[in-house]
C-alpha cells in the first residue's frame, strides 16, 4: 500500500490557475489610501514590477510560469502527497486523509512557491534589491532564499522582538545572503519616527511594512515584496493545489474537503482555488479556511474596505478585517497574526463559496502531536491549524458512519518551532480567544470608501 | 534538465547488503572487557535481541529487510537523489556532483534508518522499552520517533550540558514521546557514581552510554540502542548507497568517488559499502570517509583493541581510536565526536580500500554556506564534512581538467542546528584541530589485548 504519491518534475504545472474569473461577481476594487480613489498601476509601480502588477489584476484563468522559475521549483517540486494511513488507523475512521506536504522545500515551508517568481520578475524587471518585513521569519528566509538564487540583495526588517525571540530564523536568512535589519530602525522615516517616541518599542509587523515599503519606494534599484494577501502571491502558492488534483487523480481520488490554514490567506489559496474551479463541471467540494481564535478574521470580522497596515500608508482592500489597530496577542505562538485576509479568499469567503473555522492553539497542538507520533513529520503550529480541522473531519466521518476524503495542507514543519512545542508539552502554552470587545473597538476605525 | 532522480515506494531496497563476507580478512573479534576474552551472544542478550546480534555477525551477503519496516520506511524513503548543477555552475568544475538527501525523513537525519529496524526487532522480541544515550540529540530524537512509531516506551540518557545547550532537540524527543533524563542522573549506579564525585558534572557521552546500558540489563523488558559503530547499524543504512546505485543508473552514471562524513562510522558505511561491493566486478570506485580535524580518529589514531566508552564497560573492539580517554573539545560544533570508529570501516581503512580526510570546522561551514546558499538546503554540521570534501574534489577535477563523478551523502539539514551557522556567520566559530601531543597521551592507555 502506497504512502506517498509522487510526480515527476516535468509534472511541475506549466502554469498557475487564476482565481480571479471565476470569482462571484467583479473582483473589489483597491484604493490608494491619500486620494481615495482606485489604485492605477503607477501608483504601485515605484515598488513593483510590471509583470507583478499586472498578474494582481489579470483576468486571465491560466498564466504562464516562467521556464527560470520552474528550475528552481525543481530543488523541491513537485511535492508529495501523503495518504496519513498511519493516523487514519489511529483515529479508527472510514475517511481517508490526505496531506499534501510543502515542507520539503528548503526553508521548510510553502513560502518559496511565490518568493522564487518575485525574485524572477524583479530581476527580469532590471531590479537589484529587494526589501520586505518579517515576524517569525518564515516569509523572510525564503525571500533570501529566492534572492540567492537569482543574485538578488535582500534587505529584511525583522520585527525587533522577533530577532530577540527567533535568532535562528534570522540566522537562517544571513545564511541564504539576507540583511537583517531589527524594525524599528533608523534606516527610514518610518523607522526613526517610531524610535523618536519610543527608543525601546519591540516593533510590530506594520511598523516593519511601512519600514520596507518606504525603503522600496525611496530607492529607483529595490522594489518591495508581500509574502501573501495579495492576488498574485495566492496565485503563485496555486501548483499546491494544482499538484495535488494530478496525485488524487493517480490515487483515484477526489476531495470531499480541502483544508488549510489560513492567516493571509496564500497557503489556504493555494491549496483550495483549483478545487473551487472544479465546480463548474458540477464537483462538490467543500473548501475549509482555518484560523487561530486568537485572530478570526474570517470568522469574527467584518467584509469592508480596510487599510492594509497599521500606518495606513498600504493600500485599502474589500476583506475580512479586524481593524488595522488590531493588535495580535504575543502568546500566539504561531503566524497567521494579520488582521485581515486575501481579498480573494475574503470575497469567496463573503459570497459562501468556502468555509471557515477558528481554534484555540493548544486543540492545534494536541492535534499536531497526534498526528507527529503517527506520521513523523512534525507539523508547523501554522500548519496545526489544518492539522487540527482534518483530525475533526475525520471524526465526524467516523460519528456518521460515513466514507469521506479529506485533504489538507501540511504547509510546513515545526523544526524551527520547537520552543513552541516545549511550551505546550510543559502545559505552558497560553490558550486565547480574542475577545468580541476588542475586535468591536477595532472595528471602529475603518475608513469610509464608497 | 532533471535536478532530483526519485524512485518508486516499491524501489525501496528488499534487502540490506552486508559488508562482512567482503571485508579484506575475517571480521576482527570483539572483546568482552571483563573476561578478556571474545564476546559471546549471552554477552549480548541482556541488552539486545538476537535479531540484532546475529546481524551483528551474520556472513550472509544480503539480508531481508521485514516489510513492517520497509512500511514505514515509505514515511520519506526512497530519499531523493539530487544533481547539483546550481554548484557545479558556481564552481566552474567539469565534474558532476550529485547527493543523495537523507534529511527527508522526520527526524531531519539518516539516523531513523536504524531506528526503525532496531525498534522493530526489539518489538518482536517482547520488549517494551528501549534505553540509549544521545549528545547533541539527532540519535535519541531518531529512537523517540522509531519507537512511537511501534508502541515502545523510550529512555534517552541525554548529557545535561546538551540538555541546556539544545532544548529544542529535548522537545523533538518529548514531542515523539521519550523520556529524557538528563545524564548524568540518580537512576543508575554509574550516574549516581559520578553525582557524587561532582554533584554539577555536565556529564559526557561515555557517561550517558553507561547509564543507558545499565539501565537495558538491569530491567528484563528494556534493551538498549545505539546509533552508530556496530555493524548492524551500518548495515541498516546502506539503504542510502543502494538506492543512489539504483538512481544513478537511471541517470545513466557511476561515480568516481563517494563520500560520507565520518563519526561513528554508520553513515559513511551506508553510502559506500554498496558500492565497495562492485569492486569484485571490477568498477574503480574511491570511498573517502571524512571526519573533523578535532576528532580525528582514521587520521590520527592508531588500529587497535580499545574499550568503546569511557567507563571500560562496553565490549573491546579492534578499530581505529584517539583512546578512550579521549575528549573531545567542547568548541566543536557537529557530532562526529566518537573516540574510535564503526570496527568495519576501520578494517577497510586499515586495509586501504577506503581512504580519510579531516577537515578544521570552518572550512566545512564555508562549503555548506556556499551549498545552501545554490542549492537551498541548509547541510547539518556533520554532513558539511561531506559538502566541504566534494568541493574540493570537484575544485580538484577543474584544476586536472578532468570528467568526475562525485557522489555524497548529505546526511542531514541543519535547522535545528542554527546556532553554530550563527557563530560560523558572525565570525565566532573556533577553529581547531585536536593537538598530537593530546592524542599520544590518550593512546597510552589501550586495553591490552593479544
């Protein structure tokens, strides 16, 4: 009986399914936070390049992956299939559960599957640096990653609590060529504001955005990096999904429900979208966005227009939000911390095409060691989330007697992550539900778009 | 152009290849430390299952591997076979260099090779708990997952300073449900021993045996584990060598040299015995064993009769030793700390048809930051050996001109080990090289043994 289902490389999907043309109703408009008004590729263009600008917007349902980024792909792509035999036996249910795997990659996550195109396209577009923020780390190192591999600089403003916290994902990005700047900094306007009036702040992940975007924008050679949200970074994290379908297919399978976790909304995008355009050949599945309790976007926000970033300095997007001023708590211990979500995830989301659910971190991590003393991979406590909800699917099969496949994204491992397990074997790990006061005051301060 | 050469599930070898009948003269005996005398199987029996003490002598040129174990074998094996072309290009060689990755596997090492089947065998025999000694912690995490995976209880005598210096190899164990006793403990006679000599011992590796052992032979439902030197460790992981004959003949290739890092022996054995084996077909083919410039022991030590711990209480075998006295220097990074060598390797060293290398640490973090930062992976200390010696030999083949087929074994990924990038990156990391004079005083105190 076969565990794993593999493809050859030239299997890597030659292009990445859009979302966009086949979303319920036009896709929401992006406003430019000073006028107002519509974003117009001029104003994004002082920090990205043209084919990344243009990919945000296309209407197109396939587009092109370009043969350089396929190369790369090939160090870990195609990436496994999973049949978790091992832990459907534990669990005694009728369902089958498989997980597709985009922990192989070399930083460990699925993150490179769109650093690799944005380091290409930034090349191509003459660029030779690139800026972006990071928390944990895990977008950060693979954007140095992505940047080693096509000769790019990569400046990274790591929020400060985070370098203190998480030194080895920092080492990890020195490792790969990455400049690690602790954010706040007095590298930028941005940066020196905030230290002027607290010299100690330990930084936020906004702060660290605004800190890049202005290095981006102040500099004609460097552009600026997302490592989800945005359109085309959900439809570049699509050859998850895409893969997938292709190894169901040689399993002779298909999915009554796909699953991931979701914080930005690229990991969940990236495993569920080329499912969704199965529909319209009639297919049933359900799609399953999971995230923590501690941020419910989904789940407990609301559908509006929203600014992007604390400083509102980012574009205003139509998303699930909690407010710009959310403030995620520090015990959280994995991502999944912004306060909004992917405008496309959120508009499917709005017009119930997919589905959502919250949990509280130590049900995901209880369902993370399951699953790690029966499969061996231990998951990452973003990738838990999913973890968790496959884990309560295939209970339910069992409660009803009912045969059912279910397939999750098994976004990362938690080798990195360590210190977070400990704190949950230790019962030290804090549980947490965002409290429904805090998210009606943060809600409060939406902007008002028309 | 392909970068990975995969193979099928079901091209998981069926059987393990034993060096044995194929070494230059018959395998040298084992000595019991009490008697003087060679060791017997009742020797053994308290501590291991006969399973394992026949392999540990068998003559049978293959042996089958029990399909339980090829079961969860197919969690990550076959491991994938990589082309290195993105660091043959940074080097300008001529030579081809491919690497057989065994960082797939949960556990991030080629360690669960072992694991698994030693888990396995212990199993059938009746036992419910395996007790085995772990440094910087990859053994004991391997024996964790292995025996979650087969419903044993697991004890893992862990040195306390390591304990300290790496508590997030303490958790991977936890996670996977061992035990970890920092050692040395209140458990055992040989702990307590020590304890009350020096109540703060940071405890040593020869400590942590001990105990281990103990612990198996004085509890009739616990045998003991170790990770490395026995031959049947090294024959449970030629796994790696005979999956790369198979993938290499796919890609239509032979190398000229295969290379491992060396510590205990077991990871180089797994690589190159296989193809030590077509030597009697007449292929030319050059294994070169490398191994730190602080523990030197192939090219530095003597061949000779030499306790395999500190203590005196394991069995004396004939193989190449710095001594048991010998400590190695706290400053080192990697593992690869083992006073002697796997007997096997040592035979064929001694012979001369294996060759050895020892590489100062930094040199060794060079080659590996240089790999990770065309090929992505991040090697693990030890397997930076590896990494550092096919640079040289495809530097080499530049400098001659010449076509060569370099194949090595990257034995691990270094995530959890990003502390030593880390100092390597900011310049910190001692370099050394284990003094002569330390040595000769070491070798004066061999066992005497005729």
């Amino acid at each position: 009986m076969q565990t794993k289902i593999l493809l050859e490389e030239s299997q890597i999907p030659k292009q990445w399914y859009n979302v966009i043309p086949d979303l319920p109703g036009p896709l929401a408009p992006v406003i430019n936070p000073r006028t107002l008004k519509p974003v117009t590729p001029d104003d994004l263009t002082p920090i990205f390049p043209m084919a990344i600008i243009e990919q945000e917007v296309s209407t197109q349902r396939w587009i092109d992956i370009p043969e350089p980024v396929r190369e790369i792909y090939r160090l870990w792509r195609p990436s496994p299939l999973f049949r978790a035999r091992r832990l459907e036996q534990a669990l005694g249910t009728p369902a089958k559960i498989y997980y597709k795997y985009e922990g192989v990659s070399p930083a460990g996550s699925h993150k490179p599957n769109s650093a690799i195109p944005q380091a290409y396209y930034n090349k191509q577009a003459g660029i030779r640096r690139l800026a972006t923020e990071t928390g944990a780390g895990q977008w950060g190192s693979s954007l140095a990653l992505a940047c080693s591999m096509f000769g790019l600089e990569c400046t990274i403003y790591m929020v400060k609590v985070s370098c203190t916290q998480k030194p080895y994902r920092k080492s990890l990005m020195e490792l790969w060529g990455g400049k690690v700047i602790p954010s706040p900094s007095e590298f930028t306007n941005a940066g020196r504001s905030i230290l002027a009036q607290d010299p100690s702040s330990p930084g936020s992940l906004g702060i660290a955005i605004s800190e890049a975007v202005e290095d981006a924008a102040s500099h004609a050679d460097t552009n600026y990096a997302l490592g989800s949200v945005l359109n085309h970074v959900c439809l570049h994290q699509t050859v998850i999904g895409l893969e997938a379908k292709e190894q169901l297919k040689i399993a002779g399978d298909y999915p009554d429900v796909v699953i991931g976790c979701c914080g930005g909304g690229s990991n969940f995008g990236g495993v569920a979208f080329p499912f969704l355009a199965d529909r319209a050949a009639g297919r049933q599945v359900r799609c399953l966005a999971v995230e923590p309790a501690s941020c419910p976007t989904l789940t407990k926000g609301v559908y509006a227009f929203d600014y992007g970033d604390t400083a509102k300095m980012a574009p205003i997007a139509k998303m699930y939000t909690l407010g710009h001023d959310f403030m995620p708590p520090g015990i959280h211990a994995g991502g999944l911390r912004y306060h909004g979500d992917s405008p496309l995830v959120s508009q499917l989301y709005h017009f119930g095409q997919i589905e959502a659910r919250a949990y509280r971190q130590n049900a995901c991590f209880e369902g993370a060691v399951l699953f790690a003393r029966h499969e061996g991979i231990v998951p990452a406590p973003e990738s838990s989330h999913a973890v968790r909800a496959a884990i309560d699917e295939a209970v339910l099969a069992k409660e009803e007697g009912k045969e059912r496949t279910i397939l999750f994204c098994l976004s990362g491992h938690g080798q990195l992550d360590m210190a977070a397990y400990d704190s949950f074997l230790s019962g030290n790990l804090e549980d947490y539900e965002y409290p429904e006061e805090s998210i009606r005051k943060s809600l409060a301060n939406l902007p008002e778009v028309e």
